[in-house]
C-alpha cells in the first residue's frame, strides 16, 4: 500500500521557546505534535507501537522527575527553617 499522506507539524521560535519551561513541559502532556504525528501515521495503517512507548517512557519520566524536583525543593524549604530557628 503505497502512502502518499503529507505530514506537516511545524514548530516556530516562540512555540519553542515556550516549550523550555515548566509550564511549556506540562502542556506537552495535553497536547503533543508529537502524538499527533504518531496518531496521524497509525491510523494511515502503520505501525508505531515503538515509538509510542518511547514517547510515553519519556512522559513518564518527566512526570517522575518533576515529582522528585518538587519534593526536593519542599524539603530544601523545610531544612531552610529549622535553620532560620536556631
């Protein structure tokens, strides 16, 4: 089966610049040219099993890491006021 789809996500220097932010990183989770792109190429009948679970894997660790960033910064603010106290 011969595809002749055309694929076009293009990107743009604010688009990007505001994708190396936190807030540009959470929105990626709601809305990714990426998972489009993915969708787009599955439902033209190929297989990107792979590569969606990369994407996720990586989601996923974005979503752990901020985690771990949020918890380090609590207790970072906690130690800050056992000190403050003494």
């Amino acid at each position: 089966m011969k595809n002749d789809s055309v694929y076009h996500y293009p990107g743009n220097d604010t688009y990007t610049e505001k994708l190396y932010s936190d807030e540009g990183i959470k929105r990626l989770a709601q809305d990714s040219k990426i998972i489009r792109l993915l969708e787009e190429l599955e439902r033209h009948g190929n297989n990107v099993g792979g590569a969606r679970d990369e994407v996720n894997a990586l989601f996923n660790y974005v979503s752990a890491t901020k985690k771990v960033k949020a918890d380090m910064i609590t207790h970072l603010e906690y130690m800050k006021s056992c000190i403050e106290k003494t």
